[in-house]
C-alpha cells in the first residue's frame, strides 16, 4: 500500500536532501514526479538519475516563494502526466541565526516567506489540481523546532514551522470532506546542508532519544507513508519523524 502507481506528484524543494530523497523514493514507488527547486542543475542531474533508474521525472526551477513557480508546477504537473495527487511542500531555509530582537524585519519576512508562505502558494496552486482528480495528498515539511521546543537564534524559522500546523488544520478544516488529506511531517535534526558543521550536527545528535540525526532517506520513507494509502485516514496531523525528540529531554 505503499505503492504510488496511477499517482502523479510534486516535490519542492528537491535539489537536495529531504526533498532529493523524497523524489528518488516517489519514483521508485511508481510515481512520476514534478521537482522543484531554484537551481536548474540540480534538478537536471535528479531527472537524470530518476530516469535512469526506470522513473519518469520532469524538472521546474523557480523561486517557491513566486506564485508562478507554483501555478508552472502544477501546469507541468497536468501537461507531462495528467493531472495532480499527491505535493510534498518541502522546501525551507533556516534563516539569519540571531536572537529575535537582532533580527531585522527583511530577515524576518524571509525566513517566513520561504518556510510558511510559500507553502500556503503551494497549497493554493495544488487544492484544484487535487479535486480535480477527487482528492489528494498535500504534505508540509515542519520541524521539531517550533513545534516541540525553541532553539536559540531559530526564533523565526520556528514561528514559521509552528505556523505550518495552522495551515495543515485549515486546509483539513476546509477540504477534507473532499478528498483532500493535509499533513505536516515534522523531522528531527537531519543530514542536510542545513544541519550546519560537524560540531552542530553532533550536539543536534545529543537532542535526540536515539542519539543521532536521520538521513533523508529516513524522512522521505515518513513522507512515502504520508502520500500513500497506508495513511488513507490520517488528516490534519502532526507526524514526528525526529527520533524522540519531542518525547523526551535527555
């Protein structure tokens, strides 16, 4: 039930980490993939790869903080294979790290642009595509940050996740009784350009129940589950991939 054949989906942020895993995995499950994000290249090589592992995958580079990039999505989304049903809202950026009243408002404004109005474009770019085809999947990526403690000088990056689950309920709220399943994926510390040095991945380690950050592959296998059957009744949720730490303070 995990299978993704007859499904077609949208991944952003995918030139790298979670959202690079994700789309290798939707592939592989059966579905063909719209990826996104700002650099072209990389998205070339993913498309590459997909394909050459048997895939169908088609590339859009844009700004997920420009409607257009999203409305481009979505078209390409209906051109190459049909339609719409499942969009892994993934792309983020963790922003100036500085205490909130050293933050500018631009530096602000950005860091909630890209983690939280963007997802908000994606979801109104997507919801018509997904009824068209009676329902769908949409899912966010969020963050223990924010959801289950603040971390210094992350004051906007988790004001910004926090907010994901308003908008997740919202569009639960609003469209489930149509077929449409919003859900947040909330992962721990991750093996991403954004986990920092050495150092900073080591002491995000520490955060942790299991003592270590995850590789995207383990959080795109939550993000599967989420797109797929499996999760036919789960809506409006919160799904913690963060290796305990929501759970427990060590």
């Amino acid at each position: 039930m995990t299978r993704l054949d007859g499904k077609i989906a949208a991944i952003t942020g995918a030139g790298s980490g979670i959202g690079r895993a994700a789309a290798r995995l939707f592939a592989a499950a059966g579905a063909p993939v719209v990826v996104n994000a700002r650099r072209a290249a990389p998205l070339a090589a993913l498309v590459a790869e997909i394909e050459g592992a048997g895939g169908r995958a088609v590339a859009v580079a844009g700004d997920v903080t420009d409607p257009d990039t999203h409305a481009a999505i979505v078209t390409t989304a209906r051109r190459a294979f049909g339609g719409l049903d499942i969009a892994f809202n993934n792309a983020g950026t963790v922003g100036a790290a500085r205490p909130v009243a050293d933050l500018d408002p631009g530096e602000w404004a950005d860091v909630l642009a890209v983690n939280l109005s963007a997802a908000f474009l994606g979801a109104r770019a997507q919801i018509p595509a997904l009824l068209e085809r009676g329902g769908g999947a949409l899912i966010f990526t969020g963050s223990f940050v924010g959801n289950s403690v603040g971390l210094p000088g992350m004051g906007a990056y988790g004001a910004a996740k926090a907010g994901l689950m308003g908008l997740v309920r919202g569009i639960t709220a609003d469209y489930g009784a149509l077929g449409i399943r919003a859900n947040a994926l909330l992962p721990g510390g991750t093996e991403t350009a954004m986990a920092g040095d050495a150092a900073q991945r080591e002491w995000a380690a520490g955060l942790h129940a299991l003592k270590r950050i995850a590789q995207p592959e383990e959080i795109a296998r939550a993000a599967l589950f989420l797109a797929s059957d499996m999760a036919s009744f789960v809506a409006g949720s919160a799904l913690w991939a963060d290796g305990g730490n929501a759970a427990v303070k060590l």
